[in-house]
C-alpha cells in the first residue's frame, strides 16, 4: 500500500440537477492547519462538528447548526462534487474535522479540503488476491478520526492508523482472519483510548465479534465474540450439533455511554439462517442489542430483539441514546429500530423492555409480551415437515428489513425520531442446504413483492418514541423507497433521500416538502452537516445501488442509473452570489 498525493479533484457533471448556477469549485487552498483532536471534544462537540458516523456518541444524527433553516434551504447551491471509484457498492458516509473531509471508498481513502474541494492526499490500499471472499470488499462506509489519526478497518480485516495531514500509514495491524468472510465495513468507535470495531460478513458461515484495540498502538486490548462456544452462557439455546454456533456479526454502528461506561451494540442473524437447519432454541446472541464494558468487553445485559430467527431479520442497527420522560420517570432510554417492522425502547442501564411500536407494514410479530419478547404468528414458523416441500410462506417484511442501514436520526427539540421505511414482504420457501465454511449457508430462498393493499413501498416518517405514534409522514413521488439515512438540524429541517435520486429537506415539525434536487443515483448515504470558517456544509453520498434498492425498484417503475457512487457537497451561496 502506499500513499498517493493529488492536487486534482475528481469531477461529476451537474446535469439534471436543477441546480441553476450551481457548479463545482475549481479554486486552490492551502491545505488546513491540523489541530490535535482530544477526547474531550469527541466527547462535547462544538456545533460545527461532525467527526463521528452519526455526529456524537448517543448516535442521535442531529445537530444544532441552524444557517441553513426553513427560510433558505431553498438556495442551497452544489459547491463541490467527487466521483469515487468503482466497486463502492454503498456509499460511505464523511466525517469532517480541521477543515478537512475524510472519505472511505472501497481500497482508499481520501482527505479534501471542505472550502475548495481540492484533495490533500488519497491513502491507498492493495487488498490480495483472494480478497473477494470478504462481504465488506466494496462496503466502506467511513472512517474515525482522534488525535492526529485517521482510523480506517479494511475489508481484509485490518485495522490502519493513517496521519491525518500526510496520510502517511503510522501503523497497522490485524483485527481477524478476512477468509472466512469477514471484514471491517462500519468506521470505528473511537472511546476512552480505544478503538473498537464490529464485523461485517454475516451471510458467511462465521462467528460474530467486537474487537478493542488501544487507539495510540494498536495493541489489542480485548475481543467478544457475539454467539457462545462450548460451556459458555448461551450455549444451550443452540442445539447441539456438528456445525458450531455461527453468526451474529456486529456490522452496524456502535454507540457509547460515558456516565455508565457502556457501549452498545447490534448483532445479525444466526447461521444458518433457517431453525429447520439449526435446530430448536433461541440462538443467543444472534439478532440481539448488547450492552458491554468499554474496558473489558463483558456483556453487561443483552435484549434479544428477534428470537430463533428464521428469515434474516437482523438487528445490527444502531442503538441510539436518549433522555425519555414515560409515566412520570426520566429514564435513560434506548432506542432501537431494526428490519423487523418495530422499534423497541429499553432502559439502557439494565437492559429492562419498556416498550414497542410499530414502525411499518408486518405481519410477523402479533405484540409484545410485559418482559419484551415478541409473539410471534405462529403460521409462520417453519417446522422440518416444510423443508424442500411445495408450501410457501407469505412473511412482511423482506429480509431487507422495514429499515436496513439508513439510520434514524432524533430532534431533542421536537422529541421526534425520524427515519424512512420500506413496506414489502417475501414468499418464503424453507430448504435443505449443505454446509460449506465460509459460504452462505441460509436454508431458505425468497422472493420480493409488495406489501398487501399497498400501492407504495417508501415513507419518511416521524415517531413521538413515548408513545410509538406517527406524527406525520412524507412519501416521495411514486412511492419509491426511502434509501438515505436521517439528518435533523436546529435550523427546523430533516433530510432524506430516496432510490430515485431525491435528496430532500423537510419541515421537522410536519413534514412539509422544503426542498429537492436530484443526484447522479440511489440517495445510500448519510446527510452529514458541518462548519467550516463561519459557513454551513451539508454532504452526502449517493449512487451505490445497493440490493434493497435493486429488488424494489421495480415494484415502483424507478430506474436506477449505473455507475460509482458521488458525494456531494452543499451550502447556501456565498457573499458575492458564488457557490
């Protein structure tokens, strides 16, 4: 690997984008000056900053910048634009610190200059030969930043301090073993000196884990596996047999409590996917939210979201944390929405189920038990006499999930929590399957189709968490899937994105159309915004085609353009007219 410098900025062209005198920024800067970033300031971020996926710890994705408001989102203007490299098949998502934007693509990543646009440096890498066997080649969805570093998990399972002014490599070191499908997709969570990660490869046949490395050496520091070994708790509710306990991969976003000293995180499904193949029990971790000591890595409590799962519906989402007030109690609260077609709240303390709520079309789960378990359809549920048999299973949702990676993001000034859904379901047919190591091993086969009675598949929704009612909701023209992740803003505005190339803002309050533009593809990334020298960005990737957006397209008449993934950068024109 080595390290290529470039003055040069990739352009994409603004055609059909409605822009008027939008256009890209050709101009020449001096490279930022870099200011150590400490943990302080990841733990209290200035209003301008967006060094973190979702923005800060609780992973709420908002921010309390306001330049760009109801009154003139309107005038938002194109500044600049990158075309990243083939093989990004989702788009990642930035982070922003000392003037600089750091984007992960699939083999490199790249520094900018936010106010010009030029590149400061690309950081590449050469994955071997046998790289395709890894689920996170082409799934980069960022980096972390801390101290004077850039913090980057490949897709070969690596994880590469790179210096964030030169983007030389200050050190690198292996995080796992890439060939049994597993790699680093999700940027890391950086926390009192560590550096934690998940996996992503959660079709393959492999065993789930988070790993903590030490943020100034890379030296690890300690590793949880997310499925039970041989006399460890957990262990009884897979039954016993010649395959180990497998899946449970953590490839979503980790958040991070500094008061109870807690991180939080989501895991997949079991391998196989299928209980006809797995055999009787709940499968512990798999499809769970976890809570683990920061210094240790010991599971603290666990809350298993989709028991004995049979269809991929995992729950690797993102754990956000908030502040609710429910029956006269301030709880410290968590809040997760997963593919399910539910939210959950829980006591993030202890783990304790406090509620649920509907987020989108299913017919899977019936209610919720007092202690949070789900009640399943019992029609649903396979049993070995349905295995390569002529029955087919009508399930809602789609194992893409009523939500799959685009994140929610919540308003402490609305109380809402906001995030675009997908209505569909599956035919469902349950097979036999040879196990291979490493290779997909489901034991079942599916087929998209609409949602009954729906004449849509996307909606853009705000959820009161408290009492799991909708407040409004926006659906795009068409009805096409919502695909972008949320981003709320003190300027009274949400953003969201869908596969027909809407990037849009919305009244935070109603969900009034503000604002559009169209993109050069699918609208896959995360809405970041951020300052800069007294002015307001908002960035976002779009074009990665991911599946959920293939398999629904045609559902809804959308085409989908090919090509590499853009991120693109806005902001409202300048003093004299410019962009």
């Amino acid at each position: 690997m080595g390290v290529v410098a470039s003055r040069s900025l990739a352009l994409v062209s603004s055609i059909g984008l409605g822009l008027g005198a939008a256009g890209a920024s050709f101009g020449q800067s001096e490279t930022p000056e870099w200011t150590t970033i400490s943990e302080q300031r990841l733990l209290q971020p200035a209003e301008g900053d967006w060094m973190n996926y979702r923005r800060s710890y609780d992973v709420t994705g908002f921010s309390p910048l306001d330049e760009i408001n109801q009154t003139n989102v309107g005038e938002l203007r194109l500044v600049w634009a990158h075309s990243m490299g083939d093989g990004s098949r989702w788009v990642p998502t930035p982070v922003v610190a000392n003037g600089l934007m750091f984007v992960a693509e699939s083999d490199r990543v790249t520094a900018f200059e936010v106010e010009s646009g030029d590149v400061a440096w690309v950081h590449q890498r050469s994955y071997p030969d046998d790289i395709q066997k890894s689920q996170a080649l082409g799934r980069s969805r960022g980096v972390s930043v801390f101290g004077d570093l850039v913090y980057w998990g490949t897709a070969d399972a690596a994880l590469v301090a790179i210096d964030a002014s030169t983007g030389d490599t200050q050190w690198e070191v292996s995080t796992g073993d890439y060939s049994d499908g597993t790699g680093h997709a999700h940027p890391a969570l950086i926390a009192d000196g560590k550096v934690i990660l998940g996996f992503a490869g959660g079709d393959r046949s492999a065993r789930g884990a988070v790993v903590a490395h030490d943020a100034e050496t890379g030296e690890r520091l300690w590793i949880t596996y997310t499925v039970p070994a041989p006399g460890e708790p957990g262990y009884e509710t897979w039954t016993e047999r010649e395959i180990p306990p497998l899946g449970g991969l953590t490839w979503g976003t980790i958040s991070y409590d500094p008061e109870l000293g807690f991180i939080y995180l989501g895991t997949g499904q079991p391998t196989p996917w299928a209980s006809t193949l797995r055999g009787p029990g709940d499968a512990l971790y798999t499809n769970s939210i976890l809570a683990l000591n920061i210094d240790t890595g010991e599971l603290q409590w666990h809350f298993q979201v989709v028991p004995a799962d049979n269809w991929d519906l995992d729950s690797t989402h993102e754990s956000m944390l908030v502040d609710l007030e429910m029956g006269g109690r301030v709880y410290k609260a968590l809040i997760e929405t997963s593919k399910i077609g539910w939210g959950v709240v829980l006591d993030r303390e202890t783990g304790r189920f406090l509620h649920a709520f509907r987020t989108g079309y299913d017919n899977l789960i019936t209610g919720w038990t007092d202690s949070g378990g789900p009640i399943f359809n019992p029609e649903l549920i396979p049993t070995m006499d349905d295995v390569d048999s002529d029955r087919v299973f009508e399930v809602c949702p789609h194992f893409h999930g009523t939500r799959n990676l685009n994140a929610p993001s919540y308003s402490p000034e609305t109380g809402l929590y906001y995030l675009g859904i997908n209505n569909s379901c599956m035919d469902v047919t349950f097979v036999s399957e040879d196990y291979q190591p490493g290779r997909v091993y489901r034991g079942m086969a599916s087929r998209t189709k609409m949602a009954p009675d729906y004449d849509y598949i996307g909606e853009f929704v705000a959820f009161d968490p408290v009492s799991g009612e909708r407040a409004w909701e926006y659906r795009a023209p068409e009805g096409v899937a919502m695909t972008a992740s949320a981003l709320a803003t003190s300027g009274g505005i949400v953003f969201g994105g869908t596969a027909d190339r809407r990037f849009f803002a919305l009244d935070h309050e109603t969900g009034t159309l503000l604002w559009e533009t169209r993109l050069n593809g699918d609208v896959s990334g995360a809405p970041v915004t951020f300052e800069v020298n007294g002015r307001q960005y908002v960035a976002v990737g779009a074009g990665g085609r991911i599946g959920m957006t293939t398999s629904y397209a045609r559902f809804t008449d959308t085409t989908i353009p090919q090509g590499s993934g853009v991120m693109w950068v806005f902001a409202l024109p300048d003093d004299d007219g410019g962009n």
